[in-house]
C-alpha cells in the first residue's frame, strides 16, 4: 500500500468487474493494467478467485477486482468463487458489469443484472466484444434494454481484446471514484504473488490444450520455488485432477501433452520473471478435491459462501 503525496482533485478506489463466464473480464483487466495478470482461455469458469489490477493515471489510480464468472455454484468449489463475487460487490466504490454484446440475453445475463441491482452501487455497463459485431446497430436495443433496468452511470462499447474505448473507460472511471491519494505504489500491477501467477499459467496452458471436460476437474498449485540464483529459478507445480483417466489425458501420450504444457509455460514464466526458468510439472489425483475445503484453503480459493 502507498501512502504517498497527490495532487489536489486526485482520485483513487476499487472497481468490481462482474459478467458471465466468457463475457472478456480477465482480458479486460490485463488491457487496463498492461501486463498479463489473470489467465485466459475460452473455457468458462477460467478465474476462481479474485484478482486485484492496479493502473495508476495521473488524476488517479484505479484498481480493479476480476471476479470469477457468475454462474449457478455445484461445489464448494463454485460456492466459493460466487462468494468471492458477493464479497466484491461488497467492498468495491464502482461496479463494472461486462456484458458480450455479440451474444443474446440469456437466463445467466439477468441474474448477473439482478446482483448489480442487489447491491445498489453506482455502476457502469461495458457492452463488450463489439469487434466480432457484423452489425453494431444491434447495440441500441440491447442499451435500451439495459437502460430500463438500472440507472448506469455510463453505457460503454468497448473491446477489451483490440484495446478499443479502454481509455475512455478508464477516464469515465476516475470521475466515479472517491477524492484520495494512490492505494498502492505506482510500479506494484497486482495483489498477485509470482507463485500464483506461475499456477494460473501452467493451468491456463491446459485449459488451452484439453477438451471440455479438463478444465472444471484440474487444479494448479505452485508447491516450491527456489531462487537458486539472481538469474536461475527453479519451480515445482502440481496439477491436481479427480480420476486417473483425468491424469491420463493431461498426460498424453509419452508425456507429450504435459511436455507441451511445462514448455508452454516455462516461457511466459521467464518472460514474467526476467530470467532462466526450471519447471516441474507434476499431476496428483485428489477424488472429489472441488468439496474439499482444506484442499481449496492451501490453493489460495477462500471465501465460504453463505449456506
């Protein structure tokens, strides 16, 4: 945290992004923050917990919270990552709720609506994915309807993935935060820690790599990491799954999936670290470990939703 001078007229709070599983959050907030701090795939339910992103502006420093996609919770698992989204809209001054524009309004839009409205804060709507609209005149009716259900501060097109509207998006934010000087310093980007960062992306290349079914059941954690020198680390991650024919398909076969996942990895870590990178990837089976509250504790997924 920062407790440095500002100027006169500075602004400073949190923002809650809030969408459905896919509606672009994590891309979002990697855009806004420059840097890749939350993984990204196409599989829902890709966050499970909550990622703090901070942008520091010169009238302001806006630090943002992804959420995990809204969805309907199975496991404790599930109920703790909704937990994490009330927990949000709790504490945050400004709520943004991402919607993609490219899609119809389903069942799963308006309980995500029905949450902004329960918690009453001022919030924005972002109307995402503009770019993969053929024809944009389908926005007015969607505002329109949108417009009818809540008193948004601003409606927003944007597109997190190409960049588009972000810098009116983030102007239009500062003008809805509390006067304050910087919560945090202005080279800190996140509340992350490398070891969490290194597990989310060995769990984000295997969401990019296994099928439909992969995603749900597997679990990284980062169980040690060793600075061997300025310039040398070693890291050992566990993938945990629910059955042995789950470790067999991350496996591949010869190792070949796992190879591929651990290079993949090892990569972007290095690219993140600065330096040379050892990594050992290792898949453990765990029967049932999205009900197990002492195996979600040591994974960092706190928050009990209320029963």
């Amino acid at each position: 945290m920062s407790g440095s001078s500002h100027n006169e007229g500075y602004r400073s709070g949190f923002v809650a992004l809030i969408g459905r599983p896919n509606a672009g959050k994590s891309t979002l907030l990697n855009q806004v923050v420059g840097e890749k701090i939350a993984a990204v795939s196409d599989k829902p339910q890709t966050t499970r917990f909550k990622i703090q992103g901070v942008t520091t502006r010169p009238d302001g420093q806006i630090v943002f919270v992804d959420t995990p996609g809204v969805h309907k919770p199975g496991y404790e698992l599930n109920r703790r990552m909704m937990a994490a989204v009330q927990d949000a809209l709790l504490q945050v001054d400004l709520v943004c709720l991402i919607r993609d524009a490219s899609v119809s309004t389903g069942q799963g839009d308006r309980f995500v609506l029905e949450l902004v409205q329960r918690s009453a804060k001022p919030a924005l709507l972002l109307l995402n994915k503009i770019d993969k609209m053929k024809d944009r005149s389908g926005l007015l009716p969607l505002i329109e309807w949108y417009k009818d259900q809540y008193d948004w501060r601003e409606v927003i097109p944007i597109s997190a993935l190409r960049g588009e509207m972000i810098d009116v998006l983030q102007a239009e934010i500062i003008k809805y935060l509390p006067d304050g000087g910087p919560l945090f310093a202005e080279d800190e980007l996140t509340d992350q820690s490398l070891r969490t960062l290194a597990a989310e992306i060995v769990r984000e290349k295997l969401l990019r790599t296994t099928g439909e079914e992969i995603p749900y059941v597997t679990a990284v954690v980062t169980e040690k990491w060793e600075d061997v020198r300025d310039d040398f680390t070693r890291i050992y991650c566990t993938i945990v799954v629910e059955r042995p024919s789950q470790k067999k398909i991350i496996i591949g076969k010869g190792a070949s999936r796992l190879k591929d996942v651990g290079i993949q990895a090892r990569r972007e870590i290095e690219t993140l670290v600065g330096h040379q990178v050892h990594l050992e990837l290792f898949v453990k089976v765990e029967d049932d470990w999205r009900n197990k509250e002492h195996l979600l504790d040591e994974m960092g997924i706190s928050g009990r939703a209320n029963r």
